[in-house]
C-alpha cells in the first residue's frame, strides 16, 4: 500500500477547510480595527483547529457509520464549546 493510498478522500478538504479558518481572522484584522488579535489568540486557534482535525481524522476509522457520525459531532461539539468559552474568557 502507498502512501497515497493511505490519504483519505476527505483529509484534503478538512486540512484546507482548517487553514482557511485560521486566515479568516488575519483577514479580518486587516480591515477593521475591532480585531484586537495577538499571537497567543491565532496559537490557540491553529492549536484547536489541529486537535479538531486530529480527533475527526481518528473518529473517521471507527467501524459503524452511525458510530463515527457521532464521534465527529460530539468532536465538532467540543470544539464549538471550546471556542465559545475561549471567545469569552479575559
């Protein structure tokens, strides 16, 4: 088996799908002043944003389809939840 073999249909898409998610913020940022985001804010969100994508691409190898459709939501869930209370932490 090759190494390409070994990629996922979906594992491109959800690596871009994160990158374009951190650059949303450093787009914002240059276009308002409201975006008052440093380092540390853009680390914690690729460090998330990897995390997510690791849980879903180790989510995506369990067996039963109904299984792994709720290991991704309830991954999704926690990312969300994370995010959320990030965005209100001072």
């Amino acid at each position: 088996m090759t190494n390409a073999a070994l990629v996922r249909p979906l594992s491109r898409p959800l690596w871009l799908g994160a990158a374009m998610l951190l650059l949303l913020p450093a787009i914002a940022a240059l276009f308002t002043s409201q975006m008052r985001w440093g380092a540390e804010d853009f680390a914690a969100l690729a460090v998330l944003l990897l995390g997510t994508g690791l849980l879903i691409e180790g989510a995506r190898r369990i067996g039963p389809a109904w299984t792994r459709g709720a290991a991704i939501a309830a991954v999704l869930g926690l990312a969300v939840l994370v995010w959320a209370l990030l965005a209100t932490a001072d």
